[in-house]
C-alpha cells in the first residue's frame, strides 16, 4: 500500500526547509562575496530570473535576448512558461514592487511549492516501478531533503518547474509501461513533454525515457500513439520556436545565448594538459559539493568532512544498487530500471556537453533527473539495511533533518558576512562608482 501519510510528511518537511532557505537568502541585495562585489548575493542568476518576470508582469511580452545592459535579457534565452506563470503568480500575491522583500518571497513559494509536487511525483514513481514502501519513501527523502535539491526549490529559476515536470513524466512512463499504453496516457506525456519544452531546452533530456519506454513495452503501443506524443509536444512548443525564428533567425535562442555568454565560454584547455587537468580537478570538485549542498552564488557550503562522509555514503549506496540488481532480474523490473536510468543518462549527458562548452559546473543543471537519482539510491540503502529498516531509515530522515539544519545556520553566517563586508567596505555607491557590470554570473566577476 503507498504510504501516504509518510509521503505526506516528507513534503512538509521539503516545504519547511525550503521556505526556510527561501526566507533566510536575501533578496535583490549586494555584498562581497571572496572578496568581488556582487549586485546580488540570494541564488545565481536570481535576479536575471526575477526581471524576467516583472518584465512579463508589467505587460511588456517578451524581453529581446539580444545582449543589452537590461538584466531582464540575460534570461531572456530561456523559453516562457516559468515566467509568465510565475507573473500570474505575482498577480496573485498582490506584487507591485519588484524590489520588495515580500515580493520576492512571494516569488520564491511558488518554486516551493513546485519542489513539493516533485517529492510527491518521485515517490509515486518509486512506487509504480517496485511496489515497495522502503524504495518509495527512501527515493521521496532523498529528493525531499537533499539540501542542494531544498536550495533549487527555494530560488527563483525555472529548474525546479522543469525537474517537476520530468519527474512527473517518468511517472508515467513507469505507470504506461506497467499497465499497457492508451490514447489518453499518451497524450497527458505529450501535453507534459510539450509544456516541459516551454519551460527549459534542455527538456529533450526528457525524449529518451520516452523512446525507451515505447520500445520496451510490450505488447507496444499503438502507431498513433507513437505519433501522438512527440507530435503534441512540438504543436505545444512550436509557437515559441517559429516566433523565435521570425525574430531572430534562431528557433531555440541557442545561437543568441552562445552570444549572450561568451564571457562563460571554456578556454582552450584541449592542447593544455596542466589547464585541462585543473579544469577537470574543478569541475569534479564544484560539481560534487554543488550535488549536496554549495548555496549561494556557489560560496556557501559545508565543512570539508562533511562532504566526505556524503561522498562515502553516496559511494556505498551505489555500490548497494549495483549488487541489488541480482534481485531485479526480472525482465519487467529490467524494462524499469531503463526507463528511469535513461533520464538520467540523458540528463549527464547535457550536462557534460554544456561544461565543455562553457565553466558551469553546477550539479543542479541534471536535476531533472533527481527522481532516477533518488530511486537507484533508494534501491542501493533497501539492500544494506532491508532487515533494520525501523531503525536505519528514521535514522537517515533526523541525518538529513540535521544536516539542512546545519546548511541554515551556515547560510544566516555567510549572508550576513556578505552583506558586513560591503558596509565595511564604503557600500554599494562605491562600486558603482567603479562601474561594475549589472549582469551577476560568477564567472563575469571582475577583481577590485
């Protein structure tokens, strides 16, 4: 039987803590951060996110992403349904001025409560791949409690739209292929996978899943339901690529945003075996503490041995899915574990084809694939501790409780830093002076 009640308790708990962050981040204010004065210290790019949304809320359409000194176009790349959802949203919470802290809270619990749709959606999938109560409550705690996934929700930025809706998605997948396809399945994926696109590119991650579970179902679905659902996820997103393409000559803005972040692109570290390894030593160290917990504007984490015992820990649990696989052998467990494996795979993919094209090694860019991280980490803790479950698994619950406690308190120390610096530094009229660009990428920083 799905329990409910304890599934309902991991997403209270995902909303405490991430209203907690949400409210603890400072909104649209500077600081100095290692020593670089930033216009915007809450989350990365939360203000580019943010003057998106008024942009859309003021009733001006869509901001051009030709580059300019406006921060609304540094986003403006992106496809809108975040934005004009999140515009609505402020409509809703009586939102007037954009630069008021209420506003940007009010902001913020959308994505809260998007986060919280998404602990329900991995535990449902959970539970539709193995039928299992231990799996399905470990991969919700996980996804519910990771501090880096309680960060995502707590910002405002179309990832966690985006992570909802794959996670929903494979849901699906799982459930159509255990119960044979039909005509309306089919088409609630291809209305996803469609609103999906129209809130993140990277959505084709979402395509392989897809692919996989038509193929491996069996007996496999109607033609027309083969056609359907990619069909209706273009006819979907198609308005915004043909604008696009009207406008800019460029259907997915990839062309603009190449243009748009060329001070992000990777140096030439190919022929340069010192550059490519401390790159690489880089890359590995950002995107493992940005998996657990690296907040902020990637300056807020945990203490050193804190991400070592993650790191063993996680270790363990991978090694405990990959010996669990003797128990399932089965060919319909098979056709499951790919379904939800592939989106994974999709999801590293883009994110390693991204890093080597620009220097963003931020773990929460293949999110949309914490549902299949969660559950294959839930499969490797049901094989260590299946028979000590009443002990071991509250015990992981209070360890991840403890440890989101513990990012709060460094994030109100850090912040506050921050913020301290700045004053002790003349204030913001100083930089300004100095001419600091507006647009906050961490990788644009200029030195003082």
């Amino acid at each position: 039987m799905f329990p409910k009640r304890a599934v309902w308790l991991l997403i209270g708990l995902h909303f405490f803590f991430a209203g907690l962050y949400a409210y603890i981040a400072p909104y649209r204010t500077p600081g100095i951060i290692d020593g670089l004065y930033m216009a915007d210290i809450g989350a990365p790019d939360e203000l580019a996110h943010s003057k998106y949304i008024q942009y859309v809320s003021e009733g001006k359409g869509l901001p051009s992403p030709i580059a300019s000194k406006d921060m609304a176009t540094y986003e403006a790349h992106q496809p809108p349904l975040y934005y004009a959802a999140s515009a609505i949203w402020t409509k809703i919470g009586f939102c007037t001025d954009f630069s008021s802290g209420w506003c940007g809270y009010w902001q913020r619990l959308m994505n809260v409560l998007i986060g919280c749709l998404t602990v329900l959606g991995a535990s449902r999938m959970a539970w539709l791949a193995t039928k299992k109560p231990n799996i399905t409550l470990v991969t919700g705690t996980i996804v519910a409690l990771l501090p880096m996934n309680v960060g995502v929700s707590a910002s405002i930025n179309n990832d966690p739209l985006l992570i909802c809706f794959g996670t929903w998605i494979i849901a699906l997948l799982v459930q159509a292929y255990q119960e044979d396809w039909s005509v309306k399945n089919g088409a609630i994926v291809g209305l996803m996978l469609g609103l999906s696109l129209l809130t993140k590119t990277s959505a084709i991650a979402f395509f392989l899943p897809l692919a996989f579970c038509l193929l491996l179902s069996n007996p496999g679905p109607k033609p027309i339901i083969w056609l359907r659902i990619p069909l209706l996820a273009i006819i979907l997103a198609s308005p915004i690529w043909i604008r696009n393409y009207i406008l800019y000559n460029d259907p997915l803005l990839l062309k603009t945003f190449a243009v748009n972040s060329a001070g992000d692109s990777m140096p030439d570290i190919w022929h340069n075996t010192k550059a490519f390894a401390h790159y690489f030593l880089v890359f590995v160290q950002q995107s493992t503490e940005s998996f657990f917990g690296l907040l902020g504007y990637m300056y807020i984490r945990f203490p050193v041995w804190i991400y070592v015992l993650l790191i063993f820990a996680t270790g363990l649990l991978v090694l405990g899915a990959a010996k669990n696989r003797k128990s399932q052998q089965s060919q319909n467990n098979k056709g499951v574990n790919w379904i939800i494996g592939s989106l994974l795979i999709g999801a590293l993919i883009l994110y390693l084809r991204f890093n080597i094209e620009h220097t963003e090694p931020q773990a929460r860019y293949f999110f949309t694939a914490i549902a299949p991280i969660g559950y294959f980490l839930a499969i490797g803790f049901d094989y260590w501790f299946l028979k000590k479950m009443r002990v071991s698994y509250p015990l992981l619950v209070a360890l991840l409780v403890v440890l989101n406690c513990s990012m709060a308190a460094i994030m109100v120390r850090a912040f506050r830093t921050m913020q301290d610096d700045l004053r002790e530094a003349g204030g913001t009229a100083v930089f300004e002076k100095k001419n600091q660009p507006a647009r906050t990428n961490m990788n644009q920083l200029k030195s003082l």
